[in-house]
C-alpha cells in the first residue's frame, strides 16, 4: 500500500527499510509468478495443441470404422438374401418329400395286409419303422445338405452381426474419447485464459508494485530530512521526562481503531489463509488459534436461521459467507475431485463436486487453501450452535447468503465441532470466535482484553488466549508504527479531571477511579500476549486503580480532542490499544 503522509512520522527508517526489503522481495516474487504463469499458458497451448491433433487422429479413425460398418452391413444384407433363398430351398426339397411321401403311401394301401397292420392301431412302432424305411429310401442327401447350408449361413450371420456390434463400440469408444478431449481443451481453453489473465495481472501488480517502493524510497528520504530538522516521530519534538504513547497499528483507510478488522478473539481468517499455504489442516489450525482444544464429531445439529427457520447445521454452513467458497486448485486437482465425487455416485449437479478453481493470483478473493475454507467452517459451525437462535445472516453473527456453495467443505468436515479441552467449558463445544485480522501478525488477544470490564477485569477462556500468529498470517494490509505528542503528569491528571465532569461513564469513573487514586502522578501499561494493552493502571496520591485499554483509548482520544480539554496540542490520537506508555529521555 502507498503510506499516507500523515504516517511518515509514525514510522522510523530501520521499518521503512524493512518494508522497502519487503518490496523487493514481493518484486522478485512477482517476477517468478509472471514468469510460472507465462510457462502455464504456453504450456496449455501446448496441451491444447496436441488435444486437437488427437481429435483429429481419432476422428480419422471413427471415420474409417464407420465405413467398415457400412460395409459390413452390405455384406450383411447379401448373406441375409442367401440365407433367405435356401430357407426357400429348404421348404421346396421338404414339400418334395412330403409329396413323395403321399404317393408311397398311397400306393402301400393297395397292400391290405400291410394296410391292414397299419391302420390297426395308433402310433404302431411297426407303423412308425417302416415310415422311417420309406424316407430313408428318399432323398435325404440333398435335404440334409440344405441344412448343412443353412447352418453355416446362419453361423456367418451371427458373426458378422458380432463384427458389427463390436465395431459400433469401439465408434462409441472413440466418440466418447473425443468428448473427452474436446472437453480437455475447454479446461486447457479456461486454464490458458486464466493464466493469460492473471499474467496481465501480475504485470499490473509489478507496476503497482514498483512505484510503492519508490513511494517508500521518497518516504525514506523524507524523513531522513526530517531527522536533520529534529521534528521527526511525532507531531511535536518529544520533551524529555513527559509521558507519550507509542504503538502500532493495521494499515487502513480512516480511522484504524483497535476494532476495523474484527475484535480480535481466536480463528484469524487471514491467519488461516497463511497456515492453509504453509500447508496446515484444518484440525492444525483451529486447534492452534483455539488453545487446549480438540476436533471431535457430534453429528445431528440443526440450527434456526432469521428468515430461513431451522435446518441442519450442515445445511447452514453449506451457506456460509465469510471467505471465498471455493478452493484454489489446478486441472489436475479438478479432475481427481471429479473422479472421486463419481466414486460417491454423486448427481451431476451436486453441488459438493464445485470445490476447485483455478487461482487467479491478481486477486485473493476468487479462491483460498482449501484447509483455511475447512477451518473457518469448523469455526462457523460450532460458534452457530452455540449462538443464540435464530442466528442473525449478519457480520454481527457470521455471514450466511443461503445457498449450499461450501457444501464441499461442509461434506469434508462434517458433523465436527471444536470441543474445550481446558480449565472452562471442558467437554462442551466452544463459543468459536473468530475475525479478519487479529492485529495482523502481531497476535490473537485475550477475551478479557477485548470484552473485559471498564476496569479490564473479567473470565479469561482457556480457549481464548493471545496467540502469537506473526510467522503464519498472511500480511494483506501490514501494520504502522505511531505514536502520540508527549504529555506532563500535571496535563494528564487535568485528563482525569475532565473525565469527571465529561465522559459518558463519568458517575463509575468518579467512584471507581478518581475517588481512589485522587492527584495523578503516575501510570504504566499492562499488556496481553498480543501486544494490546489489557490495562492502564493510574497511580495517585490516594492509591491506584486500573481501567481497560479500550476505555483508556477513548477517554485519551475524546479527551484531546475536545474544544475544553485543557491544555494546547495539535490533534492527537491512540489510533488503537496495541501500545505502550513511554518516558520520554
């Protein structure tokens, strides 16, 4: 990002070195991904090529067997008239026969004996002996030769029917395989515009690139200008022996408050987008951002939605929003999905075979690591079923657009819950919250850092500890240094003054805190393991009292800016509760 100017004097020349070093390296690192993608889209052109030469090799062949069909079905014809001829034949030499045999019948009744033995009785064996005599003395030869003929016809039908058969196959076969790579050089067609498009992309990135770290470069100059003039670090030179307040905070448009990215407790989602790339499971990181946590299944939830009405919880989280639906893959990664999701006998539209497209690496929006995807639907699912119902659709809940668009996900991890393992809520499923950053690299906070009381006391959850996240999270906005004009114990306590009489918590403040400490002369920072201040104790002549790092940032914050606070400084800001307070030398 290009650092406004009104951050130069937050940050000292070690972090912008350090950031100019980074841009380098992003510079490099854009290089090669240009110089992958180039490698992709030829390489698809390539496949591509020779997909479409097959097609035609094969299409040469269908061709071919197709008038070996023909012909074969020609030949068909023909032996189908033969054989019909000699069925003809055959029942001309039977009736021959059966004429025949009339007349020697006839002629056998002038024998009475014969006759007489004949016809004497029903189906006589003597009878049925000497028809046999009779018909073997007729021409049998050539009748049983007609069979013999029609048997062979009728065997040579039968195999070039099989010949046929088997060759309208292998047309299928073949047909079928030039679907197949018809339907690969589609996927090489989106794969070598995908690549042809993040290409122009990367080239955007490395001119965009390249002039913020010649914007750095400038800042660098600038405040190495400002270093000369002794004004740099602040909005005023810093006195020596007054209190100011140095800190960090997220890199964004207006008013970074401790709370731009989310509040900051357990699962970051740009935390697990960098553990996904680091190659991480979903179980690895949400046990990670979840301290003394185990993943265990607990099927047969249902969940009531506002304005859906209930349904299962596997139903929900198909729906989810959040982050992006799908996985970043590669053709190849599309293709074994796809040959596992027909191994599950899944309908064509299922809406679990969409899991997979390919990355455009311009944009972090079109896809993320299919592991980060699963870990925030572990974390979705359990904070849902521990949600008040019907859960609201809205980031004040969790993001639901309907739909089943991560049903992929939700097949891969379902009916499994994040379970507490520690000190509070053991064995039960945990209230899983979760935001967008967490302090971006500096670490997740603790529960009672965020949501403790006004005087930064509260339950600390064993499952909602600070973690230390920095080598994993992906960096999307990146952090600055600031810090405040210096201030006398004597400016501060007018501070504590004006809450009395001005702020809007002004009846506890008076009784819980000005009352006992009475005339500021003294205070310090206790901070979590993410670097946010869980509390600032005020010391006084009457004793100490504590108040949180959140109300101490809006009682500072209101207080020197108000047209009554006081004492004369430019416009000054705590721009979040990740600091310190300091003495100046």
């Amino acid at each position: 990002m290009l650092f406004p100017l009104n951050l130069v004097s937050a940050r000292d020349l070690e972090d912008i070195e350090e950031d100019i070093a980074a841009k380098e390296e992003e510079l490099k690192s854009l290089a090669d991904d240009l110089k992958a993608k180039e490698n992709e889209l030829a390489k698809a052109n390539a496949s591509k090529s020779s997909s479409q030469s097959e097609i035609e090799r094969v299409r040469a062949e269908v061709g071919g067997s197709e008038m070996q069909i023909e012909l074969l079905e020609l030949q068909y014809s023909q032996l189908e008239q033969t054989y019909n001829l000699q069925l003809l034949q055959k029942e001309e030499e039977e009736k021959k026969q059966e004429m025949q045999l009339g007349s020697l019948y006839m002629s056998w009744k002038e024998n009475d004996k014969i006759v007489s033995v004949i016809m004497s009785t029903n189906d006589d064996p003597l009878k049925a002996n000497y028809y046999q005599e009779i018909i073997a003395e007729t021409d049998q030869e050539g009748l049983n030769q007609t069979y013999d003929k029609l048997k062979a016809l009728e065997n040579e039908l039968a195999e070039l029917g099989a010949s046929k058969d088997k060759l309208a196959q292998e047309i299928e076969a073949k047909k079928q395989l030039i679907a197949t790579l018809e339907e690969q050089i589609r996927k090489y067609n989106e794969v070598a515009a995908q690549a042809s498009s993040s290409a122009n992309g990367i080239r955007s990135k490395l001119g965009s690139s390249q002039s913020q770290k010649d914007a750095l470069v400038a800042e660098k100059e600038q405040l190495e200008s400002e270093i000369d003039q002794g004004t740099a670090g602040g909005q005023q030179p810093l006195v020596s022996g007054q209190v100011y307040f140095s800190g960090s905070v997220i890199n964004s448009p207006g008013d970074p408050s401790y709370d731009a990215f989310g509040h900051g407790l357990g699962l970051s989602q740009f935390g697990a987008y960098g553990a996904g790339n680091a190659g991480w499971s979903a179980d690895q990181i949400v046990t990670f951002y979840y301290k003394q946590t185990a993943v265990q299944a607990s099927p047969g939830k249902s969940i009531s939605v506002q304005g859906y009405g209930t349904m299962t919880v596997e139903d929900y989280v198909s729906g989810l929003g959040e982050v992006p639906d799908y996985a970043c893959g590669n053709l190849e990664k599309i293709t074994v999905w796809a040959a596992y999701a027909d191994s599950q006998g899944w309908a064509a539209n299922d809406p679990r075979r969409n899991k997979y497209v390919i990355d455009n690496p311009s944009t972090i929006w079109d896809c993320w690591p299919e592991e980060a995807i699963k870990a925030q639907v572990l974390a979705a699912r359990s904070y849902g079923v521990t949600s008040s119902q019907p859960i609201c659709t809205t980031a004040a809940c969790q993001v639901y657009k309907g739909g089943k668009a991560k049903a992929w996900a939700a097949w891969e991890t379902r009916d499994k819950y994040i379970f507490s393992t520690g000190s509070t809520h053991n064995g039960q499923i945990i209230r899983a919250f979760y935001s967008s950053y967490n302090s971006n690299g500096v670490g997740t906070a603790d529960n009672v850092t965020v949501w403790g009381s006004n005087a930064g006391t509260g339950t600390q959850y064993s499952y909602l500890k600070s973690v230390a996240d920095s080598s994993i999270t992906y960096k999307y906005l990146g952090r600055s240094n600031f810090r405040t004009n210096s201030y006398s114990m004597a400016e501060l306590n007018i501070m504590t003054n004006w809450c009395v009489s001005n702020c809007t918590t002004k009846s506890w403040f008076n009784s819980e805190v000005k009352s006992k400490i009475g005339t500021l002369n003294g205070l310090s920072t206790e901070e979590d393991g993410s670097g946010r201040v869980k509390k600032v104790i005020l010391r006084g002549d009457k004793g100490s009292a504590s108040v949180s790092g959140r109300y101490f940032r809006t009682l500072f914050n209101k207080w020197i800016n108000s047209s009554n606070s006081g004492v004369s400084r430019p416009s000054d800001n705590l721009k979040g509760i990740t600091f310190k307070a300091l003495t100046a030398n």
